[in-house]
C-alpha cells in the first residue's frame, strides 16, 4: 500500500488538510506501506515559501513522518512532457489554437442556446496545426459511456462522459496543468490508494480517463467527507482557529489533536480516547462514515485534557518547557523538578497554556496577591499559629509531603484547629490565591527556602495590617 498527502501550499496547514494527512499516513502505517509527500506547487501565483514551511511544521508537530518525499511538481516539468508526447503519439491528446477570447464565445454560445457550456471540440481532428505556434494541448475525453468511481468511502459514483470536456493538459507557456500532474505524479509514485476531500470528487473521472489513455494501473479512490463547523457550514475562520499550529500555540499535544483529527469522520466501536498507537492498529476506511463530520472545539479541549492527564510526567514537563520559556519565565529548578512541579497540576489544566497558567506562583516569586482571598483568609488567620507553622517547617531536616503533613499535625494539635483553618492561609501565603493542588504537595515542590520565605513575607502583612502580636516563629 502505498499512500500520500499532496498539499497545494497556498496558505497554512488547516484541520481538513492535517485529517487528510493523517488517514493517508494511518492507512499506510496500518498496513506497513509508504506514505509519500508531495507538494502541489505548480500554480506559482499562490504558492508560496512561508506555506510550505508552515504545511512542513504543521506535519513534523502532528508527528505524520512522511517515507518518501517531499517531491515538489515546480522541480518535476522533465517528468511530466513525454507523458503530454505519449497522449498527442497515441491520438488522446491534440493541439488546440483557439484563444481564450474563443472558448469563452463557444460557453456563451452554449448557455444561450440551452447547452451545457464547455469547449466544443472544434480543433480534435485538425491535422493541421504547427507544432511551433502557440497552442495548447487538450485531452480528448471519451464521446459517450460513463466513468465510474469505486468510491472506497460513498461505494459506486457514475460520471456521464459526455458531461465531461476535453480538458487542457498542457498551457501555450508549455506548463502542465493540475488534474494532468496528479495523474503523471499518482503513476510515478506509484501510488495504490488516493485518500483525499470531497472537493476533489469532479476530478477523478477526468484522472480515470487520462490513466486508461495512458495505460497506467489505476488506483483506488476514497474521498473524505466534508468538515462543518458547530453550525453546519463549511467549516471556517469564524469557527475558531482552523490553522494547526495555532493549537500548538495554544498548548494542544499532538497526539490529542491527531486522536480528534482521526475522529472527525472515523469510528472504531464508541471508543473516544486513542493513543497513537491504537489509532495504527486500529485504523481503516470500512469504518470512514459517509456523512460529514463537525468540528467541536469543546470536543477538542476534553480529548486533550484526557491525553494530558494520562501523559507521563518527564513526557509533559518536556512539552511544557518551551511555553513557560516563551514567557521569558525563569524555572527554578532541573528538569526532574518540573516534572514534579507538572504532577501537581496535571488534573488542573485542559491545555499546556492552562497549565502554565496555574503554575505562576511555582516559576514567580512575585506573587499577585488576590484581595478577596488575603481579606478571607489571611487577615482572619493568627499570625501565632501561621509563625509556628512556620518554625514547625522550618525544623524538618525531610523534606517531604510526609514530613510536612506531620508538621501541619503538630501545629493544628497544640492550637486545636481543623487543617482547612490553617490550609487555607497557607495557601494565600504560598500562592497569592485560593486554588492551587493539595498543600502538602504545593509545600513539597515549592521547596523549604522559598515555602518560608513566603511565610514570612505573609506574616509582615499581617504584622503590617496590625494583626496579632507579632508572633514569629523561631528558626
Ligand atoms: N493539491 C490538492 C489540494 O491541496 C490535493 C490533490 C489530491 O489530493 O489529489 O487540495
């Protein structure tokens, strides 16, 4: 089996494109065959550098290696001309004169008189065309019968041949054209299965006459349904971000994505959650639904927050690193600390910039303090028990959650206070804030220096505000 994406580079990687990308690399990884890449570059107007950088990048983050390629068709004019040869020598292509000014007179013609508007065939039998003046070269399509498509996705679709025009293979300029190339690229790349959208359906009756024309094995065909917004239209911009790297943005794994991606269109029993290896093992096009698949962006959050729950810490501190980077924050401490530090909060976030979010007060020693929360809590708290805590923390020589919860215990003992008097403060004190894991984690990976001086900074407050006596623990 051998499979490919064949991307036109017109503008970002999108979320049709990347499903396209990833049943073609499933399918191929499924049955151990090769998934090819080749780049549409042939209409230079809309092609461009930035596109094919971002469409490289959108499939190196997604994780869809490609095996062969990427083959460009700007760098492939030497492999399509004999193919153009080979259709004028066997009589399935002819040189066509007639300007544009002239096609476009015989649709005119055509849509007054009732007719189906296309080119009329005026030059198919000229014999008298020099090969030296512009001309260009068209695909005689056959006069009657039909075309049809095995489609592997919509089972049997019938093309009336008539309804089919003698396409153009080959410009005045001597540039192939696109439907050509395809057919030329399919063959030479030996392509076994074209797994591709909807839109592209009109096209392949035309791509069947020009294999048979040329004697080429002709592929399988399976055409992916469409990919509507929450409201039923085409999916689009005004449906939220529609780019693939904008979820690596904002913080999406890519393994989330390509578990949603997979599932916009295929099934496998109700199974809802896949790591990318089921998504292998499980993957085929019997279970592609014929009808068009929606695209929920709350979906999409949960698929994530379940990959990025189950994700193995050292996993999830690796792919957070760069986003707490970006934000020019300093992490104190290596990487086994952030793994840590990634643990406490792994339940606590849907995406990796939720995630980080919740994190400020493990990466900044400047806290914001929130005002409701230091009026609940701190301003309500005795500094006395707050400053033996304190001392009680400060005397541990262990530094872990079982070690710290028994300080709690001793402090809470001799005040004879309920934990949720003194958890609650504590958290104020440590995180500027009412939310964060369980305090004796929190306590654990801030890490004695910084849990102490954060109580002191809480404590001048309190002395500051007036609370108390001033009661500071001993060190
Ligand atoms: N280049 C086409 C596109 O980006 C795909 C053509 C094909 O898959 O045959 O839509």
């Amino acid at each position: 089996m051998r499979t490919r994406f064949a991307p036109s580079p017109s503008g970002y990687l999108h979320i049709g494109g990347a499903r396209t990308a990833l049943f073609n690399y499933l399918l191929a990884r499924r049955h151990g065959g090769t998934f090819v890449l080749r780049i549409e570059d042939t209409d230079r107007d809309r092609s461009t550098d930035e596109s094919i950088a971002a469409i490289l990048d959108s499939l190196h983050w997604l994780g869809l290696q490609w095996d062969e390629g990427p083959f460009y068709q700007s760098e492939r004019g030497d492999v399509y001309a004999p193919y153009v040869e080979r259709m004028l020598a066997s009589g399935h292509a002819y040189r066509c004169t007639c300007t544009p000014e002239e096609v476009d007179a015989m649709r005119q013609k055509a849509q007054a008189e009732g007719r189906r508007p296309g080119y009329d065939g005026r030059c198919r039998d000229r014999t008298d065309v020099d090969p030296q003046a512009p001309h260009v070269v068209r695909f005689r399509t056959p006069d009657d019968g039909e075309t049809g498509v095995n489609d592997l996705i919509r089972g049997p679709v019938l093309f009336d041949n008539r309804e089919i025009d003698d396409l153009v293979i080959r410009r005045t300029d001597g540039s192939p054209t696109y439907n050509f190339v395809v057919v030329v690229d399919d063959a030479e790349m030996r392509v076994t299965h074209v797994v591709r959208g909807e839109d592209h359906l009109s096209n392949t009756p035309k791509q069947i006459m020009m294999y048979k024309a040329l004697g080429l094995p002709v592929p399988e065909f399976a055409h992916l349904p469409l990919i509507l917004g929450p409201d039923g239209g085409r999916l689009s911009k005004r449906h939220g971000a529609t780019s693939v790297l904008a979820y690596q943005d904002m913080g999406y794994l890519p393994d989330a994505v390509i578990n949603f991606l997979a599932r916009l269109g295929w099934s496998h029993g109700d199974q809802e959650i896949f790591t990318r290896a089921e998504l292998i093992e499980h993957f085929s096009l019997d279970n592609v639904g014929s009808s068009a698949g929606v695209f929920n962006g709350e979906k999409l959050e949960w698929v994530n927050f379940q990959h990025l729950k189950t994700l193995p810490a050292p996993q999830l501190a690796a792919a957070v690193k760069p986003l707490i980077e970006a934000r020019a924050w300093q992490i104190p401490g290596n990487d086994a600390w952030l793994a840590r530090m990634v643990a406490t909060l792994q339940e606590r976030a849907k995406t990796l910039s939720e995630l980080v979010d919740a994190a400020h007060y493990y990466l900044q020693d400047d806290l914001t303090f929130d005002a409701a929360a230091v009026d609940k809590h701190l301003a309500t708290a005795s500094p006395a028990v707050l400053g033996d805590l304190r001392a009680a923390l400060a005397s541990l020589t262990m530094w872990d959650t079982a070690a710290i919860q028994g300080a709690f215990e001793r402090v809470l003992e001799t005040h004879a206070l309920k934990l949720g008097k003194l958890a609650q403060p504590v958290r104020v004190a440590l995180t500027g804030g009412t939310v964060s894991p369980g305090i004796y984690e929190l306590i654990d990976v801030l890490g004695k220096d910084r849990v102490l001086r954060r109580l002191d900074h809480a404590l001048e407050m309190m002395l500051d505000r007036g609370q108390g006596s001033g009661a500071r623990g001993q060190e």
